[in-house]
C-alpha cells in the first residue's frame, strides 16, 4: 500500500472527512458511473442509503447534504461551501435533483434518503446508492468511507484493497522501525525520505507547489476562522470564540514564546479553535488527516511560523513531509477514522503528527521524531469519539486546540533526549489498533455513548 503526502492531506469542506468529504466523492464517482455506462438519461429515481456511523450521526455531520451534492456532480475540493444551502433549499422545493448537474429527476427527501441502524462489513461507514430506470434497478454501488476522505467500493472492500494504491517507492516503509532503518541506512532526515518517495508521483516543484497550497489553505482557514463570529450552525448554540480570543492577543502586543509561555499557548489555541469552528460552519479547510482533527497540525505550524523569525517555505515543505511520514504508519497500521478506532484515531494521529513536524523543522535526528510522535500518540490513547448531538462542536473544537498544545510539548520533550525511550511509536499504533478494537461501539461516532448522552441527561 503507498499513500502520498497528498492523500493525507486534502482540500475539502467541513465538518467531517468521513461523514463530509468522503460521501461527497463516493456520490460524484457514482454519478460519473452513470454517465461513463451511459445511463445518465434513463435514471428516474435515485436512492440512497446510510449505515452504521454514517446514518448515526450523519444529519449532524451533513452527511446527507454532501451526498446530495456530490450526485449533483460537485466534488469537495472545488465545491463552494456558500453555495451549498441554497442548493439544497432549491431542492427541497422543487423535488428535483440534476443529477451530474444536468439530468432532472424527481427525488422525495424523505422516501429517497433512507437512515439504516445496522451496519454494513469492512468498515463502519457505509453507503448504497442505486439508480433505477422505467423497467426497474439500473446500477448500484456500495462505498466505505474509511477515514481522511479516501473511499473504497464494495469490490475494492470486499478485495481488501482499502487502499488501491500500489506504487512502488524507492523507501517503502510499513512500521516505524523500518522508516528509522532507512533514515540510518541512506542517512537521510524523515522529511528527505519521504521527498524521494513522493517523487515516485510527481515532481520535486509539483510536491512543493502543492504543499505551499496546502499551507495556503490552512492559513485562509484560520483567517476566515479569526473574522467570522456568531453561532455555529446545528442547534447547540455554541458560540464561536476564535474572533474575539483574536482581538484579545493583539491588544496584548507582539507576545514572546520564550519570555510569554501562557500568551504563546493561547496563540496555539487560537489557531486550532479558529478552523475547527470553521470546520463545524461547513467551511473550506483541509483534512489532516482528517476534519474532525483538522486544527492541531495547522495549529503547531502557524505556531512556528509565527514566532520563529528564520521560519521559510522549505520549513512548511519539510513539517508537512515529516508529519505525513507518522500519518502513513497509523493509517497503515490502525486507523485514522474515529468511527473504526474512536478519537484516538483522529486526534492522536494528528497531535503524533503534528509532534513529528515540528521536532523535523527544528533540527529532531529520526530518532527523536519518532520520540515526539510517540509521546504524541501515547497521550492520546483510548480518547472516545462521542461528539454531542452528532456535531462536530463539543468536545470536537476544544479538543484540537488541547491536543495542538500537546503536540508541542511532546516535541519539546523529545529534543531533550537522545531518541531512546521505553516504548516504541509502533508498539503504541498496535495499541490504539487494539484499544480500538475493544471500545465500545457506542463511543465510536455514533453518539450514542459518553459526553453525547451526559449531555442529553444534563
């Protein structure tokens, strides 16, 4: 299995990669089905059904709605996420659906849109959509969003192919273990190896266009977070804080991280906060690796960039390649969807990333990055998934912007020792593989256990 830097971090919509994103494609590549087998024309009614954590908490996490607009031919890299409502009140009253964007069909949102409890094999995020014609079914497919916004189809699934990627690379690496017997080998730093990995895909200018595009979106996703105010959408009333928090730290002047830890840590803060409440709003940003995590990684870089006076393009460049390096081994080897391994998933995955970035820009040997990414994850272990009233709003925001600050600690905390430590960063993957496997399904983003319900009672 290869996995790109690309595929871990991806342009798309809020609020979820999973419930959000990976429904969205699943619904476009459906509807290019059709019209590459030229049934387009002949569809005259669409269904679509929801499993498992999909059906769950999907209405929260707008599961439904991306469905809906990736039927219509949109995809969540180039949707506008303004235009998203408007459509879909276009809908609801005309009962008609372009299918592709150009075939009209009647679609019944309460007939065609149908909320299953049980769950489908291979993974807890499922969906069926099927197509029928005048003489009854025309086509159908079974998708599994698995995490992140990668898909797979029922053949795909049912091959074991959860990913289809088989690109040979120059440093293949499955564990930790041999990624640190690489390094050593070629004398190589993380981030070097994963450049000569990434090459086996594009350029050396495409991968780092392509990453200072990245960066680009996750600054215009903190940007768009620190000027919107008000009330998130879906009915908890929660407030967003970013803004407000903002104008706070600028009246405090340019704030120094070595003589101000306390303002510096609220700087991580305001950074995580502001695009997992542009998250929660449906908003533009990017998975990383997934969009319920999507603030911490960001978080640390701005940190960095913000109060380090020598930080450059080449430093984003190499954070983002050295964090990729631990995503690819949860991904690998556990999970990073929080409706297969709970929080820990997403979260964890992401403050281990986040660790792993930036002890590569500030000068980590491998050995002290897999130290930092292990105290990352290691922390983070048996976190629950169990968002209240299915949106990704309480604990989902707040939790970022903690785990953003862990990451930085962890960092710190490996630069002071040597890279050896007690237990390994693979050993603890196996762990969060494992500890998922046992957790309840109830506290895996279904919302039907832990602070969802404590919040229902209270």
């Amino acid at each position: 299995m290869a996995i790109s830097v690309f595929d871990l971090f991806k342009i798309g919509i809020g609020p979820s990669s999973s419930h959000t994103v990976g429904p969205m494609r699943a619904a476009a590549l459906f509807a290019g089905a059709l019209r590459e087998r030229r049934l387009l024309e002949r569809v005259t009614r669409l269904e679509v059904n929801l499993y498992g954590s999909l059906s769950a908490t999907g209405v929260g996490h707008g599961t439904d709605r991306a469905v809906i607009m990736g039927l219509m031919g949109e995809w969540p890299d180039r949707v506008d996420p303004l235009q998203i409502s408007p459509r879909i009140a276009a809908l609801l009253e005309s009962g008609e659906l372009p299918l592709d964007g150009t075939h009209r069909l009647a679609f019944d949102w309460v007939r065609d849109m149908r909320l299953h409890e049980q769950s489908l094999p291979y993974h807890p995020n499922a969906m069926t959509l099927v197509a029928e014609g005048e003489a009854g079914e025309l086509y159908r497919d079974t998708f599994y969003s698995v995490g992140g916004g990668f898909v797979v189809d029922a053949e795909q699934a049912a091959a074991g192919q959860l990913d289809q990627d088989h690109t040979v690379l120059p440093y293949d690496f499955s564990s930790a273990d041999e990624l640190l017997g690489l390094c050593r080998r070629h004398g190589l730093r993380v981030s070097e190896l994963m450049l000569a990995n990434e090459k086996a895909w594009r350029s050396e200018a495409q991968i780092r266009s392509g990453l200072l595009l990245l960066w680009q979106a996750m600054r215009d996703c903190v940007e768009a977070g620190l000027r919107h105010e008000g009330v998130l959408p879906g009915g908890l009333n929660v407030k967003r804080r970013a803004a407000k928090l903002h104008r706070s730290l600028q009246e405090l002047g340019k704030p120094n991280v070595i003589g101000s830890t306390l303002s510096a840590m609220e700087w991580v803060n305001l950074f995580a906060l502001a695009v997992n409440e542009e998250n929660a709003a449906g908003g533009r940003m990017v998975t990383a690796p997934t969009n319920g995590a999507a603030g911490i990684i960001p978080a640390v870089l701005h940190y960095y960039m913000k109060f380090n006076p020598q930080a450059c393009d080449e430093d984003v460049v190499d954070y983002l390649l050295a964090a990729a390096a631990v995503g690819i081994l949860c991904k690998k080897n556990a999970s990073i969807s929080g409706a297969e391994v709970g929080c820990q998933g997403e979260v964890g995955s992401a403050c281990a990333m986040a660790a792993a970035g930036l002890a590569e820009v500030l000068g980590a040997t491998p050995e002290q990055l897999e130290n930092a990414a292990e105290i990352g994850l290691e922390h983070n272990l048996g976190l629950t998934c169990d968002p209240v009233g299915g949106l990704v709003q309480v604990p989902c925001i707040e939790r970022n912007a903690i785990a953003a600050v862990k990451a930085i600690n962890a960092a710190q905390m490996a630069l002071r020792g040597d890279g050896s430590h007690f237990i390994s960063l693979d050993r603890v993957i196996r762990t969060m593989r494992d500890t998922g496997a046992d957790m309840h399904d109830k506290y895996k983003e279904t919302s039907r256990g832990g602070l969802a319900v404590s919040a229902i009672e209270c």
